[in-house]
C-alpha cells in the first residue's frame, strides 16, 4: 500500500532485510514528523498568539517558567519513541550481520578505481557482480590501496574496504535485474566513477553463466573483444575514446600517436607501438605520459595474454573508426 | 548612562598599532568577526562553485581533481577558520566580560595571543590554497592522506597550530566565568549564553589536544615514515577515524552550543519573558558536552568495528538527543504569556528552532545503525550536518549578530531589509539541503564530482536554491557593515530590545573601553521580565 511512498524515498527493495529497514525508516519518519510538527505548530501559535501589538505598552509578563506535567511529558515521549527506534535498529542491524550457512562466498576487492570479484569457483569480473536470486550471498571485502566502501543501495547494504582487513557484509536478493554499486567512501580523483553493477540472475542461469566463466572468448575478434573489455575492465574510467583527456589520456590520443614519439613526465620519450602499450596496462607506473599524474594500478593478473592483444588491437582500432 | 559618545572602544585609543597590540577583548572580537566573516565568505564560495559543479552529470564545469580540491577546501574552512574560532572569538570574546561585570577577560595577554596564533594557522590554511589545494576531505583520512601529494602537511599543520587558540580560548573563558564575575551574580544569575561558552571551553580544552596529536601522527607518518595510520607501513586506518572522531565529535558540541547560547539570549529578550527551565537548560548544556564525549563511533558503523561497539555507541547517541529535544521545548515555551516582537533576531531565532528541529530529529535516523548502513555517507549525511551547522549555528551567529549588532558597533541596521535576508536565509536554506535527504535516502554518495543521470532533478533544484541562501547571507551581512558607513548611530545609552543582562543595562552603545563607568552593581537577573521593566530605546 506504500509503493509509490518506497518509491519516493528509496531505490527498490532487493535484499531481504530492506523492507523491514525501510519500516524501520517510516516509523521514525511518522513520529519525527508529528514531533516536528508539535514544535512548528507550538512555535507559530505562540509567537502569534503573544505578539505584541502596536502601541501595547511594555508590562511585567508572566512568571511561569515550568511545568511538571509538560517537562515530563517532552521527556518521556521522545524517550518512547527512542527507545523503539533503538532496538528496533540494533535487531534489523543483527539480521545483517548473523551470515547464514549456507551463503556463497564471494571475494570484492576494491582498487582505485575499480572492483572485481572473485568467485567460488574460480574466475574473475571487474566491475560486475553477478550473484543468483533468493540464494545468501556472502562478500567478503578489502581493499588494494586507500579505503573503499562497496554500498549497494537496492540491498540497503554498505561496507567499507580497508587494505588490512578483511570486512564482511551479506545479503539475499530477491528480484532478478541489474542494479548500481556505488563506492561511498572517498578515494581519489576517480572516486565518482568508481561505480559498478550487480547482476542478479534466476539460480539456474547463475549456475550456466558461472561454468562459462573464464571460458576464452575465442570466437569474437580482437578488436570487438577489446571494445567489450574497454567497459568491462573499467578502462572508461580514465580513459576516453573521443580524444578527451580525463584522468588518463584518450585512447584515440595514443591510437593516434601510433608509431609517434610520446613523452614522459622525467623528460624520456618512447616511440608508441605494441609493446609499449602492453607494458602501460601490466606496469603503469614506469613510464608516465607528461602532464598526468601516475595513479593507474596495475593489471598483472587482471588480464591474459588474448584479452591483453584485444585491447593492444582495439585501441589500434580507433584511429581508423574515426577517419570514416 | 548617557555620557561622552566619543569614549568609545572603537574610538579610543586611535591609530593602527593601538588595534594590532591592543587587549581589549572588544577589539579582539571585532578582528576575529572581520577574520572570521572573511572565512565564511571564502568557504560559501567554494560551496557555490560545487553546487554549479554539481548543477548537471559531467564535468562541465571543473574536473574531478578540482572538486575534489573545492570540497575538500570549503569543509576545512568552515570548520576549522570558521565556525569553531570565531563564533567564541567572535561574539565570545566582545560578550562574556561585558556578561559578567568585568573590565577584560582575565588573562588579556593570552587572549591577544590567541588571535595571533589563529592568524598564524590561517596563514598555513591559505598558503595551502596557494599552493594548489589539497584533496583528502576534512576528514583527512588515512592511507588516501599520506599517500596524496597535495598540500595535506600545511593544511594539518594549520589545524594543528588553530587548535592552541582555540585551547587558550577556551582556558581564558573558564577562568572568566570562574573569577570575574561581580558580587552578587551567582551561576544562575548569568545570562544562559556564558554557561554556553563555559560548557564549549571546556570541551575546547579536553578535545583539542586529541586532534593536535592526531595531527602530529599524520605529520611523522608522512615525514618520517612511522607506521601509525598506513597499512603499507603496518599502521592501522582505523585507528586515525577513532582518534578523529574522539575529537570531531565534540567539536560539533563546540560549533553547537554556543549557538543554543544566543538563542536562549534572544527568545526571552523579544519575547519579554521569563526564560522557560533555566536550571535544565544551563545543565544540559554541561550533560551534552559531556556525552559529546562518549558517541564518536557512531561516525563509524560501516567502518567493520564489532557488533558490540555498535550497540553501544548507538545506544549512548540517544542520550544527545532527549536532552536537546527538551530544550527545543523550553525555548518554545519561552514566548507563553511574553510579548513576542518581530525583530530580525527574532525571525533569525524562530528559524533555528525549524531547522534545527529538523536536523536534530534527522540525527535519531542515523543513529539507528540498521538504517544508518543505507544512509552513511550519502547526502542525506549531508544535509544533516548541514541542518545543525548551517541551520543551526549559522543562522543562530547571523541572529546574535543583529542581536548585539547595536549594542557592539553603537549603529543599527536597516531592520526591514534584515528582516527580508533572514526569510531569504530561511527559504534557500531549505530549498538547497531539503531535496538533499531525499538524494541519499535514494543513494546519492557523498564527494561525487559527477554522478549518474537518476539525481539530476533534485541535484539542480539544491543548486537553483543555494543561489538564493548565497545572495541572502550576503546581503544580511552587507546590511549591518552598511550601518557603520551611513554612520546610523544609536543613542549611547540605547537598549533596542529592552536586555536585562549587564551588557544591556550597564554599558554605553558601543561600549567604554573599560567596559563599564563605575563598578557595576547587580540589580536583577537576565531574565527578570516579571519583576522589573526595562524600557526600550533607541533613538532620542
């Protein structure tokens, strides 16, 4: 009955511990709001009704000062209210935390400025968390460098990633679809774009869906693959393919440049070929291209030697897209 | 009282070196309002650029670095230059002697000294604007903060070197409060806004030192490599956000009560009336810094510390609340059976109990920590904060300034266009961080320079209104400096509102640079409108 209401206020209800979190929500929103309008309504008729008027005289007021009955009144109510609003908030919050037995466990690791996930049985994605419906899923999290926070807010979910430690968040969907991640604690110049999607899956597909993972894309040319893992392994983050600089340089820049000399920031220049691409993306930090700052982590590990060529052919590939 | 207009303080002694090397506490005040205001204006219009940031998705306006740098700046400011140093600095230090009979406060020396030290930090603060900006947020948090090449040394080092005015500050009220008062004005015969700048000394005293040796850590780390906060050098992150939180909690109770100060000040004075539950409001102010103390978790529910912790800290977070719900209550009940004037203060007044009912009630959202996993860190986090420290303190500072304007600068200001302001303060305030709760309950985070197409509707109408609070804080603050170029004197001996407490009753407009005549003799309390009646002037 309060759908357009959940609506309004939240994104869908996903896990199975957000309807009763948004409950707790409209309870304290409905006795927040009669006690906000205990006091605007107190304060208008007050003000009003005791105003003085034009030309009334200054006169001794009133020396009331107290009220037993009122002052115990204001104390005991919001006490109520808290009270509810406290247990209320620490029993939703055990639900969150207790992981049930049976949860699939996946790993989240979050690097500036991407995820990925590692899956129980074997195989990655970067910026893609496929999980399957009405099944408890169990993330575990850390961090490569700086603090992340992984908030999933279909799930009214959220934990930080620390590089020292292992955090621990979990939940159970309940609607098949796509939904956004978002990171919610700050963590660089690429923080507002350090976004991610879950994908919830019917068990069955999940199952399919996993066996294939890390299958080899054999069967799709060089280049498509390339573009596919452009989005896919976060590449857009940083680096366009319109010629814009962002927090890297356009790939239609170096495609460009190809065979051309590029500088670096210590002043050193190299020619652009194959191989220096392939060592920019496995070791980012050696060779920085003049006028950006050297904040790309590295891929070793992220990438094999196919999907590694696709990207060297994709971004080879732009040059000739855009002289069409 | 009406004697030579021209002994004034402002008037006398004359020359620049007698307002650089002077003690007069008066003075002290107006340098750091002037400092202070200065600050405010730099941090509203860091603001405003994110706000036009942020108006589209995109870069269109500035990049992800240079946001970063705006955000990071604007916060810094005013926190740290703003709201902590100069609304004690300011309105404290012009006050509180005045308050409580005394020619200064008692260590004028210390107190010269401290607005020194806060102009050396600000120094640090602006070289760091300079110098390229820095990048961490306020929070400062660590390892993004001692891996970031940007300035985080000076802008820490600011903070750390601010943090010894405000101690001194703080040391030099509580010593005032204590030993200055004339005969016969006991505890609770002083006007509520004193017990408010002694409950903020206190926690200035106790809670500082933890973030200037937080900032030290920070410093080593980054000097010297010691591992304290940087996993890569065995630290612990975790450890910073507790020893930042220790202090950063209580600060807020810093920023907040001397806000609840000028409120309990101006409710009873336009109102003529009694104020409602003295003693409760004077020892809530003390039980809330005191448990200001005890809530620093709460900061950190999704940080992974135990379950245990949890409870407990969301447990203690309602003990902030009910105290200060009661006093929303007692300043409502203030205006029963008084004779309420419309005043610019006044409006200013009746506006902080709004927006601060509603940032206090948005806090008890948060401390649910069920519901605080969803909201931490989103803009409804934000305009929460923003509730209690623009809503709350800001408007409170603007309406102590029309309050005590006349009284402080002996000239008054154009009510009418006062009055217009604080509505326009009201208005855009609301339409600015409003649509902000609904941005997070809908999972909008917190520092995005840009952000996905589902926020654009309520992220342009937050920027159309902030438009609106930015020219109205403006213009209020335009309109009372106006006061002294179109020199609209009031009569020395002039108490516009019909005050009670010795600033009021005792002391020219502006007053004498000894503060009082002769010795002043306590005659009634603060707030004795049902005994006696104390006229309203003007002008002759």
């Amino acid at each position: 009955m309060f759908d357009w209401l959940t609506e309004f206020f939240f994104p869908k209800q996903v896990s199975t511990f957000a309807s009763d979190i948004d409950n707790l929500f409209y309870f304290i929103f409905y006795s927040s709001l009669v006690l906000f309008l205990i006091v605007v309504i107190g304060m208008v008729y007050l003000s009003i009704r005791y105003r003085a008027r034009k030309d009334e005289p200054l006169r001794l007021t009133s020396s009331k000062d107290h009220s037993n009955l009122l002052e115990s009144l204001f104390f005991i109510i919001p006490l109520i209210l808290v009270s509810i609003t406290f247990v209320w908030g620490i029993r939703s919050y055990l639900k969150m935390v207790i992981v049930p037995d049976d949860a699939i466990e996946i790993k989240v690791t979050g690097v500036s400025w991407f995820w990925t996930f590692d899956y129980p049985d074997g195989g990655q994605t970067l910026n893609e968390l496929v999980v399957p419906s009405n099944t408890p899923v169990k993330l575990v999290l850390s961090s490569k460098d700086v603090l992340h926070s992984f908030f999933i807010p279909v799930m009214r979910s959220k934990m930080d990633c620390l590089p020292n430690r292992y955090n621990v968040m979990w939940f159970d969907a309940t609607k098949e679809g796509v939904y956004d991640i978002f990171c919610t604690e700050y963590c660089g110049t690429g923080h507002s774009a350090m976004g991610a999607q879950v994908i919830v899956m019917k068990p069955a597909q999940y199952e399919e869906w996993a066996s294939e993972l890390g299958a080899d894309d054999d069967s799709i040319p060089l280049d498509e693959l390339g573009a596919r893992l452009y989005t896919q392994k976060a590449c857009n983050t940083c680096h366009t393919q319109d010629g814009s600089a962002l927090v890297g340089p356009s790939f239609l820049q170096t495609s460009q440049m190809y065979e051309q000399e590029r500088v670096f920031d210590d002043g050193t220049s190299t020619v652009i070929d194959d191989n220096y691409v392939r060592s920019s993306i496995l070791e980012p930090q050696t060779q920085i291209v003049a006028g950006y700052q050297g904040v790309m982590p590295t891929y070793q590990g992220l990438l094999n030697d196919r999907e590694l060529d696709a990207l060297i052919a994709y971004i080879k590939s732009l040059n000739g897209d855009s002289q069409i | 009282m009406i004697e030579n207009e021209k002994q004034n303080y402002l008037t006398h002694p004359k020359g620049i070196m007698s307002w650089l090397l002077t003690l007069d506490h008066k003075r002290i005040g107006l340098m750091y309002l002037v400092s202070g205001i200065l600050f405010f204006f730099m941090g509203g219009l860091l603001a405003l650029g994110m706000r036009l940031e942020l108006a589209a998705p995109g870069n269109d306006f500035i990049s992800n670095e240079q946001y970063n740098n705006i955000y990071t700046l604007h916060g810094a400011i005013m926190i740290f230059l703003f709201i902590i140093p100069a609304i004690p600095g300011a309105l404290g230090n012009i006050l509180l002697p005045l308050m409580v009979g005394a020619k200064d406060v008692a260590f004028p020396r210390l107190n010269l000294a401290s607005f020194y030290i806060y102009s050396f930090g600000a120094l640090f603060a602006l070289y760091t604007i300079i110098n390229g900006g820095v990048d961490t947020g306020w929070t400062f948090y660590t390892p993004y903060s001692t891996q970031s090449s940007s300035n985080v040394v000076p802008m820490t080092l600011g903070i750390f070197i601010i943090g010894f005015s405000s101690i001194l500050t703080g040391l030099n009220f509580i010593a005032t409060v204590h030993k200055m008062r004339i005969p016969g004005l006991t505890w609770y015969k002083l006007p509520l806004f004193v017990w408010a700048l002694y409950g903020t000394s206190l926690v200035q005293i106790t809670a500082t030192p933890v973030l200037a040796i937080t900032m030290v850590l920070l410093m080593l780390e980054r000097f010297l490599g010691i591992g304290i906060f940087d996993p890569a050098l065995g630290g612990d992150p975790v450890l910073y956000q507790h020893f930042f939180w220790f202090y950063s909690h209580p600060a807020v109770y810093i920023m907040i009560l001397p806000a609840f100060g000028i409120i309990s000040e101006i409710i009873p004075v336009h109102s003529r009336k009694k104020i409602w539950g003295y003693k409760f409001i004077a020892y809530s102010t003390l039980s809330i810094a005191f448990i200001g103390f005890l809530v620093w978790g709460h900061h950190m529910f999704t940080s992974g510390q135990s379950v245990f912790s949890q409870i407990v800290f969301s447990f203690i977070t309602y003990f902030v609340g009910i105290p200060t719900g009661v006093k929303i209550f007692s300043w409502i009940l203030t205006m029963y059976k008084g004779q309420v004037s419309f005043t610019p203060p006044m409006i200013y007044a009746l506006s902080f109990l709004f927006l601060f009912t509603i940032g206090g009630l948005t806090g008890i959202f948060l401390g649910a920590v069920a519901l605080d996993i969803h909201l931490h860190d989103t803009y409804f986090v934000v305009a929460h904060f923003h509730y209690v420290m623009q809503g709350g303190t800001i408007v409170a500072f603007l309406g102590g300034l029309h309050h005590w304007w006349p009284k402080s600068f002996g000239t008054m200001y154009n009510q009418t266009i006062a009055n217009i302001c604080a509505f326009g303060v009201f208005l855009g305030f609301n339409g600015t961080f409003f649509p902000q709760f609904l941005l997070g309950l809908r999972g909008m985070p917190r520092r995005y320079a840009t952000y996905s197409d589902q926020f654009v509707e309520l992220h342009s109408y937050s920027t159309f209104w902030s438009g609106i609070l930015g020219f109205s804080i403006f213009f209020a603050i335009v309109n009372l400096f106006w006061s002294f170029v179109k020199k609209n004197k009031v009569d020395p001996g002039s108490n516009p509102w019909g005050g009670m407490s010795l600033e009021w009753t005792h002391t020219s407009s502006p007053p004498h640079p000894h503060n009082f005549e002769t010795d002043p003799v306590f005659e009634h309390g603060p707030y004795d409108y049902d005994k006696v009646i104390v006229e309203k002037t003007y002008k002759k």
